[in-house]
C-alpha cells in the first residue's frame, strides 16, 4: 500500500483522476492497474500514448457525428428545394372579365337579379376566371360595395349589387358570417347554387391550402395567431395579424396527431395557382367608367391582351390568339359595348373595336337577334377556351 500512497503524491499524475480512483470507477481505463502491478514500474510514456489515441480515437467519433449530422441538414435542405420548383408548374397567366352592371336592370324581379348574377359567378368559376371587373356604363360611378338597391328599373346601385353578390358566392361558406352581414342585396342569395369551386374545402377535406380568417384570440410572445380555416381544429399561424383579416393558408404536411391546433404559413392568395395549378377563385372589383377597368388593371404590367365581343365583330373561328400573361374578355351590356364608350368621358372614339386588340363575333351565325350576357359569357369563354390554351403554350415563361 505504500506504493499506492507514494504513486498519489507523485506531480506526474493528473489529479482530477483521483475520484475515478477513490470511487473505483474505470481503474483499468484511466490508471495503470496499480494494484495488479504492484512492485513493477510502470511505464508512464507507453500510458501517455495510449491515452493520446483514446482521446484522437473519441474526437474521430465526435467528427463523424457531426459530419453525419450535416449531411441530413444538406439532405433535408435538398428536399425543400426539390419541393419548391412546382413554383414552375402551376399556372402563371390570368383571365379576366369584365362586364357591365346595368345588366341586373333588366331583370323583373330582386329574385331574378340575384338569379342573374349568379349564373355570371358560375359561368366564371367553370372556366377559371380570375377577376371580374363590374364597370358602369350609365355614370353612377360606384367605386365600392357600400350602398342599397333602390329599386327595379331605376338607376342606381346596379353595379354595388352585382357585386356585392359575386364577392358573397366567392367566398366559402365558412367564413361568410364573418364577412358578410345581412344585406338586402343578399336577400336571395341562399337560393344560388354554390360554387363549389377548390377553394370551397370541406371540413374533413385534406388540400395543401385554405382560406381561413385571423381569430381575435390571445397567443404567446413569439408565436404566431389562430385562424378559423373552416377545420375542426384551429390553424396557428406563422405571423401575428390583425383579427379579422382573410387570409390563404399554407398547411404543413407534417402534423402532430395529439396536437390541439394544427400548424400554417400565411401565402399569397395567387400561390395556388402558381405552385399548384390550382383555381382559387376571383377577385371583384369596380370601375367606374370602361376606361379604368383598364387603367386600374392590378397587375403591374396591365392587360397585355384585351378582347372585346361582339356581333360585328371578327368571327372567332378566323382568329388565332396571341401569347400572353394577363388577359382581359369584355363583354356589353342590353345595348352592347357601343353605349360603354359612347358613356365614357375619356374615350374619344366612336368604333369600339379600336380600344380593343381583338374585336370578335364569339357566336357566328345566331338563331337569336340578340345574346343575353350571361350567355355571352358561356358561348364565349368556351370558345375561347382551347385558343388561350394553344396561346399560352406558345409562351415559356410568364411573370406575375
């Protein structure tokens, strides 16, 4: 034991070792077995050695891990980037309509004007329009959807009521309570067909998207609101937004089954259809005069396609479409486009088929004298339909 006792008090040996020795842990591993090798001198050099390769040994160990763990980094990062080219296989060109109000005036009755506007949201659901633009040909210069109907042939509001009845039936019906209070334009609304269109989700329908609105609901420092997506649970957000805000919702595919709440990113309202292909719906907006449905176009580079139809004009089957990003269709109202520019203050031009870059005859040969709107729009936007096609796949590339 002496030699034990005077091995201790040697300054060659590392003092932070003595609780492994004291305790009997890893006697063998981190001293020499100086009770086995009593009486025998130990050979400190070849022990140093040995331990200089443990340690290289364990950093070795260290680094692969690390190495490892990069590479699942590299490997997930990899992953994201695979999943973020489909940007490129969605759909990046728009269509748009435009249409004049005063054709609800010729309607007979409030439950007929509400019929009428919702055959034109049917018709530009089925074949995927993307904004409906509602202009005024009679002067009232309505901006908003504030306002009242004031009656059957009287002038006024016309153009506030269609619209008023598109944005409703765009809407899904989730979230109408929220953002459509009762309203004598909606008086009738509940007996318009739906939509049904992909942005209108079911409650148990799995999609990658859905619009949903910002709840007023108090949430933690750092994360992000609560927002009623028409689900049974509730969506968390990745950013904290004003209550009553409608937003379109990006769900992780990754959820925790237990969780209370289910996890989203706030998107762009055109990301599902520039990612994903998908219809989500039009927006509406009001012009006052056919002038400044294109000079409030919101795309930054404007229609660069307008198409006007018409009786008198070009037969569709003579006129191949050019490519384009942001095409606009418009359609006359009960005395055709000829009385939108004769009403328009900024146009100085009697010949409609002027302000236009194509002006055609979507219907040839009629049975009818005259073409109701709503009809105009079917005939024409199915006519159109395979050119815009072939158009757009003469285009690569198109910017939003």
């Amino acid at each position: 034991m002496w030699l034990l006792s005077h091995s201790l008090n040697t300054p060659e040996i590392d003092r932070p070792c003595l609780g492994r020795l004291k305790g009997g842990h890893h006697l063998e591993q981190g001293w020499p077995n100086l009770l086995k090798g009593e009486g025998k001198k130990i050979d400190w050099r070849k022990w140093k050695q040995e331990r200089k390769e443990e340690k290289k040994k364990w950093k070795e160990i260290k680094l692969l891990r690390k190495l490892e763990k990069k590479k699942m980094q590299e490997q997930m990062e990899k992953k994201k980037e695979e999943v973020e080219p489909q940007e490129d296989k969605g759909r990046h060109y728009t269509v748009s309509v435009a249409l004049p109000g005063s054709i609800l005036n010729n309607a007979q009755s409030p439950e007929l004007r509400t019929y009428l506007a919702g055959q034109i949201a049917r018709a530009c659901t089925i074949f995927c329009v993307d904004e409906i633009v509602v202009f005024d040909e009679q002067g009232e210069d309505s901006k908003t959807t504030e306002g009242e109907f004031e009656g059957i042939k009287k002038t006024g509001q016309a153009c506030v009521q269609l619209a008023r009845i598109l944005q409703y039936l765009e809407c899904p019906q989730y979230l109408r309570k929220s953002f459509f209070p009762k309203h004598q334009d909606l008086q009738f609304a509940g007996l318009l067909n739906p939509l049904d269109s992909p942005h209108h989700v079911r409650i148990d329908e799995e999609l990658d998207y859905r619009e949903g609105v910002v709840l007023s609901r108090p949430t933690k420092p750092g994360r992000g609101s609560f927002v009623n997506c028409g689900m049974r649970k509730e969506v968390q957000i990745d950013k904290q937004l004003e209550a009553g805000l409608r937003v379109t919702v990006r769900l992780e595919k990754e959820q925790h089954p237990d969780s209370k709440t289910r996890k989203g990113t706030v998107v762009s309202s055109h990301q599902p259809r520039t990612a994903s292909g998908l219809y989500w719906g039009y927006t509406v907006r009001l012009a006052s005069c056919l002038s400044a449905v294109f000079a409030e176009c919101p795309f930054k580079e404007g229609y660069d396609l307008s198409i006007g139809t018409s009786e008198r004009g070009i037969s569709v089957d003579q006129t191949a479409v050019p490519s384009f990003s942001h095409a606009l269709i418009v359609f006359g109202g009960l005395h055709g486009l000829e009385a939108g520019v004769d009403a328009d203050p900024n146009l100085e031009v009697s010949d409609p088929s002027t302000v236009f870059d194509l002006y055609l005859n979507t219907c040839p040969g009629q049975g009818s004298r005259t073409i109701r709107t709503e009809e105009a729009i079917l005939i024409s936007l199915s006519s159109l339909r395979p050119r815009i096609e072939e158009a757009v796949g003469k285009k690569p590339e198109a910017t939003e």
